[in-house]
C-alpha cells in the first residue's frame, strides 16, 4: 500500500519533492497510525462487500472498518455477520488482490473471539476492531477479548477505541471518564492503533447538528470535548495516542431543490446550475476547513462515510515543501542543543527546542503521504487525484 498509489508513477514524480512510502499491514503501529488518513466505513451488510472493499483501494483508500454497529440495524446484525464472513473468506481465496487495512466495528466483547472464529485463515486480513461507546468500565471487556483473540490467533490484531459516551461530553463527568480512558488504553498500549471521535453522537445528547457550512469546532460544546481529549490523550510527550478527526456527514447537494426552477425557463436553468455550483463549492470548503482545523488541533486522519472525501483528506495530509524544509532545518544534530533560526523560506522563525516535537510529527507525516514540490499545492494533488 502506499499514498496516492493508484495515481501513474510519472504523475507522483512531477507532484512529489519525496513520494509517499509504501506500507503493509504489518508495518510498525506507529507509520500505520499515522497512515491510516481517512478512514472510511462500509456497513457490513452490503451485498457486493469483497468487491466493494477492492474498488476502494483501487481508488485510493487505505483503511476501512466494516461496520456492524450503528450503521445497521439491529436486526440485522447476524446477516451482517454471515456476510462480513462469507465476503472476507471469498477474498482470502483470491491470491491476486491487495486489500486495505480492514477493521471491523463490533457491538459487544463476545463478537471478537466469535468473528475471529467463523472466519478462519480469513482473518489475516483484517488488522483488527473499532471498540465502540468506549469508557474504562465498558472498553475492558473489549479489550480483554482482542487480546485473547490475538493470542489464539497468532495474528496481530489492533484496537481503534471510539470516543462517544456522553459521560465524555457532560462537564461533571468529562475528567474523570478520561482519566479512565487513559488508564485502560494505556494498559493495552501496544494493541491501540488510534482513538476515534464520535462527534455524531456528542451532538445527539443535545439535539444537535451542524450543518454543511459549519465545522465541529464551531459547536462549542464539541470543540471543548475535542480540546479535552487531546489535552489528556495525545500529548507529545510519549505518553499520547493518535486521535483521528470527526466525520463529516454532507456528501451531495440534493438536486431536488432546483427541479422546479428548471421547470419554469432558460434563464432561470442557468442561475439554477450556477447555484447548484456555488452550493457544492460550499460543502466542500466546509469539509477542507474542517480537514485543515483538525490538524491545527493535534488530529491525524479523519473518519469517512462517503469515497468522496477520502481525496481531500489525503491530499490536505500531504507534507508542503516549506513545512519540511522547516522540519528538516529544526532536527538537524547541529541544532540539538536549541536556539533560534530563520526558515529557508525566510517568512518565519524556527525555534528549535518548541518546534521539536511539530518537526518530527511532520517528518513521519511526510513520510507516509509524502511531500509536495514547491509549486505543487492542494488543487494540484486533488486534481491529480480526480483525473487518475
């Protein structure tokens, strides 16, 4: 796997200054922590799920979790079963295909060990389970069972805890559960790949939803839960864990809405197209906003539920070439011992001992989505990305 590899080696050489690496499965935790960019979920249930799963990574798409959870219906948890299943051991069969890294999202402990079970040699392809609604109380069971199951198996397993309880967003609450949060991943330190946010459901114990125009940092009882979990879980003092950004839920402008102005005249179609262009556009910034804000705030990736944003998280992830030369100026050995330097690019000052940490995150950033040439910005990744 690698990085914009569905895009021709001799488009990746005139966009990248260093391309991105390639990667497996059982790559060390902390590159594919950092290589997972947008994640993106499929229910379970979807009929065509092996070629579903091969389609995406023919596009791109470098991790992917399977849902059995909130995304399907109760009821049909056990058809989701059976297919996740089915559909996987159909791709084991099949030497010639290259897989994402695949998680699946399950409901309950007992799942783990059962899945892990019906699917047999299958299960080395998945890279392991989304632990949902996860507090100290209710992720150990989760976690206990990934760890018994990994034992039987042999096969590397990771866990990806979500964040989403509402004792996590009720102020009286919000401490001590992250405090406990803490403890359990960190017991299981080795097996957590990434924490999640489940920013869907912090708006849901108010009423709440943003809207296309909007970010999750301008609700401001999210922002403060996202502030919180960085602050506590994601330190760059070696105590922290990757934490991923929030979905992003508007993927289409409904066409509807311009249907009965394209009724009624020619002028009227135009001003409807260019609306309809204006509106798109308008989604989209709300999206690249949201990407750019996540990153300011101390998140990696993003969680996705449709392919169309997968291109601009990943593009939006690419390492610019001003940004490594400041990262490369800051870990030079001769630099060890601090002070102050101007960048390459003269705009700015480096200060080698409070960048450090900015400066090696970016480095392995840079490794795993790369680093653009000078003139290569984001529309020219996108644009790349779309045209492939």
């Amino acid at each position: 796997m690698r990085h914009f590899g569905q895009i021709a080696p001799e488009v990746r050489k005139r966009l990248f200054h260093q391309e991105p690496c390639t990667f497996t499965a059982d790559s060390p935790a902390r590159l594919l922590s950092t290589a997972l960019g947008a994640t993106l979920y499929s229910p379970a249930t979807r009929p065509r799920l092996d070629e579903d799963i091969l389609k995406q990574a023919a596009r791109g798409v470098v991790s992917m979790v399977l849902c059995l959870e909130d995304s399907i219906d109760d009821a049909d948890v056990p058809v989701g079963e059976e297919n996740l299943v089915r559909r996987l051991n159909d791709l084991e069969k099949r030497s010639d295909v290259d897989v994402p890294l695949l998680f699946v999202r399950v409901r309950t402990p007992e799942q783990i060990p059962d899945l892990v079970r019906r699917l047999g040699p299958a299960v080395r392809l998945l890279s392991g389970f989304v632990l949902p609604k996860f507090t100290e109380t209710r992720g150990m069971p989760f976690l206990e069972a990934l760890s018994a199951a990994e034992g039987a198996t042999g096969h590397r397993l990771f866990a990806m805890p979500v964040l989403e309880s509402p004792d996590l967003l009720y102020r009286e609450t919000r401490v001590q559960t992250l405090e406990g949060i803490f403890r359990a991943v960190d017991k299981y330190r080795d097996r957590v790949l990434a924490l999640r946010l489940g920013v869907t459901d912090f708006c849901s114990s108010y009423g709440l939803r943003r809207g296309p125009d909007m970010t999750a940092y301008d609700v401001q009882i999210v922002a403060s839960v996202i502030a919180d979990v960085v602050n506590m879980l994601a330190r760059a003092d070696g105590t922290g864990f990757t934490v991923t950004g929030p979905v992003w839920e508007y993927f289409r402008v409904q066409e509807r809405m311009f249907k009965p102005q394209l009724r009624q005249s020619p002028f009227l179609e135009v001003q409807a197209v260019e609306l309809r262009s204006k509106l798109i556009e308008h989604a989209m910034d709300g999206l690249l906003r949201e990407i750019s804000l996540d990153r300011a705030n101390g998140l990696l990736g993003k969680t996705c539920i449709h392919p169309s944003h997968v291109l601009p998280v990943h593009a939006l992830s690419v390492v610019s070439h001003e940004e490594f030369s400041d990262a490369q100026d800051i870990l030079r050995p001769e630099r060890c011992g601090g002070g102050v330097l101007r960048s390459s690019y003269t705009n700015k000052m480096n200060e080698v001992k409070p960048h450090r940490a900015w400066a090696e995150r970016t480095l392995l950033r840079a490794e795993v989505f790369g680093v653009a040439n000078e003139d290569i910005g984001f529309v020219e990744l996108l644009a790349a990305g779309l045209s492939d």
